[in-house]
C-alpha cells in the first residue's frame, strides 16, 4: 500500500470474482473485460481462498454463499494472512451476512442483485483507498500508544503491528489526525463515502468496531462513542 494509482492503472489491474453463479461471472469477465479489467474465476470457497492468497490479485469479489467452504470462511482465512482488498456480495433481504462481512474484514459490500456499473463504482472506490497517497505533511502519525505510517500503512499498537483493512485504515488516519476532538458520523461518512451517513446504517458502526478491537488489546479505550454525536480518539486516556 502507500502508492497513489490513477484511474488508468486501475483499470490494468486483475481482479478475482469467486462466486458459484457460472452466469455472473461470464456476464463479469465480459463486462469488466470491456472496462479494462483483466477478471479471474472460480466457483467455490477452497478455490477462491487459494487464489486470493496468491498474491496477484488487486481486489477480490466474494459472493457470501458458496460451495466447499462459504465466503465468510475465505474472508475469515484471508485476513489471517492477508490485506487484499474485499468486497463481498450478500443477499439483499440477509442483513446479518452484510454485518458479518464487515466484521470479518470486508471492506466493502454489495447485495444482489446489483448493477454492473455500481460494483464498478465500488472497486474504484476501494482500490483508492487501498493505494492511498502518502500524506505530504506528515509520513509517521504518533498518538498515544498508536503509530501509523502514512505512507506505507504499516500501523504500531504499543510497537506491535496490527494488520487492518483499507478502510480501518482510512479511519484511523481520520481519528488521529482528529485526537481531542469529536468526529461526527457524517464527518467519517463523508470521508468514507462521500455522502452524508443514514440513521439505519450500520456499516460505519462496523467498521469502527473492528478498528477498536485491532487497537485496543491492552485494555486501552482509544475510541470513545459519544451518543448523538460521533466518536473521539481519546489517546489512551482512560
């Protein structure tokens, strides 16, 4: 990570679709292909674990269902070993699966079925997070316990690493760079997404959550949620 990439080097990436829906992913390659994406295929969780732990794949698309291992089985092995971006696919009316892909370590999701352009959308989304800039201001952020190398990613929490997710990442950039001041929900979701967040949305909520627990193995409560309000990045104070 810490490299910026363009829209032009994005669209020259390799993606991996696991998904059993031999139909969606012809119809994927096709569309993808046309895009400027080079867009690689399995059709069950053994596979997809395989191959998203190989190392060449730009972002992984994982269908929550599948054969021989489920997706959230890959997304869970994935993340043992890996910060390959993923963006999971759910059933739309089960929004306990789209829960569990966030927590699992997803960094984003999208429920079926979908608009290829939206997941389009997505993938460029999160890619730009993932290859995000170095910060000209500041390589190395220190508050409290945490440290976070803004240019490579690399985060410390009490001077052992901690392996988060493009977002995670994205949002721990915003909390520190905040330390001693309340961080709205809009504000996060703004950065985020780029839109004002929902009073039904859960996804911030996950993903803060996750954070939280990655940073705060020593007892520590760095990230206080102030009710009606946001967050604060407390600096360890207890």
């Amino acid at each position: 990570m810490g490299n910026a990439v363009s829209t032009q080097d994005i669209r020259r990436l390799s993606l991996l679709l696991v998904d059993d829906d031999v139909d969606l992913c012809e119809l994927m390659t096709e569309y993808f292909g046309d895009k400027g994406f080079a867009i690689h295929c399995v059709h069950n969780g053994r596979d997809g674990l395989s191959c998203a732990l190989e190392g060449k794949y730009a972002l992984v698309i994982l269908d929550g269902m599948l054969p021989v291992l489920d997706g959230f089985e890959v997304l869970r092995q994935t993340r043992k070993r890996s910060d390959v971006p993923v963006i999971m696919l759910t059933a739309r009316t089960n929004q306990l699966d789209r829960i569990t892909g966030l927590e699992t370590g997803a960094d984003d999701y999208l429920p079926k079925p979908f608009a290829p352009d939206e997941l389009l959308a997505r993938i460029h989304a999160v890619l730009r997070r993932y290859h995000k800039s170095p910060v000209a201001e500041s390589d190395v952020l220190r508050v409290g316990p945490i440290q976070l190398e803004t240019s490579t990613g690399m985060v410390r929490s009490n001077g052992e690493i901690v392996q988060l997710t493009a977002m995670e990442l994205q949002i721990l950039e915003l909390f520190m760079r905040s330390a001693g001041r309340i961080v709205g929900r809009d504000e996060v979701s703004a950065v985020l997404y780029q839109r004002k967040s929902t009073p039904y949305e859960r996804s911030l909520d996950v993903h803060v959550s996750h954070l939280r627990k990655k940073i705060e193995k020593s007892g520590s409560h760095l990230i206080r949620s102030i009710r009606g309000a946001g967050y604060v990045f407390a600096a360890g104070d207890e």
